[in-house]
C-alpha cells in the first residue's frame, strides 16, 4: 500500500513539470491606477523559461478564495512571452492601445493596501504568489502614481519586496519591464520594440518618454498634433539595442492632445499624451 502510494505522488509530481511551473512568474502588478489614465487593475505572467507552456485553466486568485480568473481553453505562453489579464478590456486598451497580448476579464479587483496574488496551474497547484504591500519596503508609487509593481528579474524571488521596483511611466504590460536588471546590476537587452507611454501626462511643459529597441537600425521618434501635421522630432538616428529615454520640453506648443510614433524598420508604435497648460 505504501508503495503504491508513493509511487501515485511521485508519478503526480512528474505530470507536473516542476521545470516549467517554475519559468512561470507573476511579473507585473497594477493594482492602483492614477485617476487620469485608469487602466483598471492588471497582472502580467511571464514565461522565462525555453519552451511553450499551456496555461489553460491556469488560475489567478486574491487573498479571497472565491475571487477566481481562469485563463481560457487553447491559452500558451511561448519562451519568452508574456499575457496580461485584464479587469476591464476597454478601459485597459484605452491606456494601452498597442497592447495585444491581453485577456480579460478579471471580475474583482487587487487592493490598494496589500493583497496576497496567487497563481495556480489546471490543478489547482500553486505555482506563483505575490503578497505586495503599499508601503516600504515596497515601493509607494505604484499606489495610485501612475507607476506598476514591476518584478526586476525573472530569476528573483518575487515574494520580497527588494526585487521589486515602481516602473517608469505606466508600466509596460505585455513587454519587457521597464526596470529588468541581471544580476541587479546591468540591464537586459529588450526582448521587443516598444514604446512606452509618457510620464507625467497630462504634463506642463515637458514630460519623460521612455521606448526600446530590439535590434540596430535608423530609429525615427515624432510628434504630431491631431491634424497629423508634425510638430517635433525628438529621434532620428541609427541607434543600438537598449532601452532609452528621454525628455520632450513642450514649451512652444498649445494646450492639447498630440501623437508620438517611433518607427524602425518597417515597425510603427504610437501612443497619446495630453499637454495642458
């Protein structure tokens, strides 16, 4: 009878792939949006590992047992990708237009003040929690400052709050984090072209922009105004693989809505930023 019994949990814990569960990460937390680019809560789940993981029924929860996400048939996360479940798609894509790796929806919300977040594969076996808090040790700017939790590397231990950093702008869902280091130390080469969204917006008269790029190559950031005429270009030259920022000084322009693209080989991001004066 022993035997047999031990022999049915190590054949379970095999079945479970121990390997993948653990290159599965919770990576990014938004659980306090500011009031003017309310993107509603969200959590980002990165696969780091070398190959492609069926999340389907993979379960998110809060402290709350009863508060359950699952992530729907069909569902993979290749190496190297992320997905981003979402409470409220439209409120969501409206802060994050270019982001298509997101799923929703989340029927309950992350608590401002610290909550418990925890992910479970299709058997209810937990592979991943985070219990964040809104006061130090954790970073504070998260809490309704327009940054995210961001996780700073993949290989840390997401349960302390030293691997954790508030990130620039408004976070970087379904793309590298806008605060990964290795080793804590040197940055990560990005793993996309991306572009974030500027921070602060609404700004008055300058603001920062922060964007990536994946490979070498002639790199072109602009702004233009809703006519499409443009009124800045802020980039346009060859540039290597890194992530970048800058500041735009707005001085000479009027109160309203502008465009900012970056485009690189054939690639094209563009994100909405509000100057009020």
């Amino acid at each position: 009878m022993f035997k047999r019994y031990f022999l049915t949990i190590f054949l379970s814990f095999i079945s479970l792939g121990i390997g993948f569960s653990q290159s599965i990460v919770i990576n990014e937390i938004n659980y306090n949006s500011p009031s003017d680019m309310d993107s509603n809560d969200w959590i980002e789940i990165f696969n780091h590992g070398s190959s492609t993981v069926d999340i389907s029924g993979w379960i998110i929860k809060d402290s709350n047992d009863d508060n359950v996400f699952a992530f729907p048939a069909n569902t993979t996360l290749t190496a190297g990708a992320y997905i981003v479940a979402v409470n409220t798609i439209e409120n969501f894509d409206a802060v994050f237009p270019n982001v298509q790796n997101r799923i929703g929806t989340i029927d309950f919300n992350f608590s401002n003040g610290g909550e418990l977040v925890r992910l479970y594969d299709s058997s209810e076996v937990l592979v991943d929690q985070v219990e964040y808090d809104d006061a130090s040790p954790w970073p504070t700017e998260p809490d309704g400052d327009g940054s995210t939790l961001e996780l700073k590397d993949p290989e840390l231990d997401n349960s302390l709050a030293s691997s954790w950093a508030a990130s620039a702008g408004f976070g970087t869902p379904g793309s590298t984090n806008s605060v990964s280091v290795s080793n804590e130390e040197d940055y990560l080469s990005p793993v996309k072209f991306s572009l974030s969204q500027n921070y602060p917006n609404p700004f008055n008269p300058s603001t920062n922009i922060s964007y990536s790029i994946s490979k070498p190559g002639n790199v072109k950031l602009e702004v233009f105004d809703l006519l499409g005429q443009k009124v800045a270009v802020l980039v346009n030259e060859v540039q290597a693989t890194g992530n970048y920022d800058l500041s735009f000084d707005a001085s000479n322009l009027t109160s309203g809505i502008y465009i900012y693209r970056i485009s690189q080989v054939g690639q094209t991001l563009t994100r909405r930023m509000t100057l009020i004066k």
